[in-house]
C-alpha cells in the first residue's frame, strides 16, 4: 500500500506541466501537499461510507 502511494505520488510529481503555474517544483512542498490531498480524499470516502450505512 505505502509502495503504491509513493509510486503515485512519484508519477504525479513528474508528470507535472512545465509551464503550469499550479506546478510545485519543491519536492518538500508537493508531498506536503500531495499527503494532504490524499487524507482529505480518505476522509470524503470514510465520510460517504459511513453516511450510506445511516440509510
């Protein structure tokens, strides 16, 4: 799971648009975000999950 993640993030980093000014270039910075990204995603599904039992 960790490796996928890594690997992900990897891909998204490098695949960046070069003349995008929505790039990050600071590797510290875009995982800083990238993991951010990730656990309000996590979060949005938790949330959606548990809100479908309620029904």
């Amino acid at each position: 799971m960790k490796l996928s993640l890594i690997t992900r993030g990897t891909w998204q980093y490098l695949n960046q648009h070069i003349c995008d000014q929505q790039s990050i270039w600071s590797l510290k910075r875009f995982w800083y975000l990238y993991r951010i990204q990730l656990l309000k995603k996590c979060w949005q599904q938790q949330c959606s999950h548990q809100s479908n039992h309620l029904h």
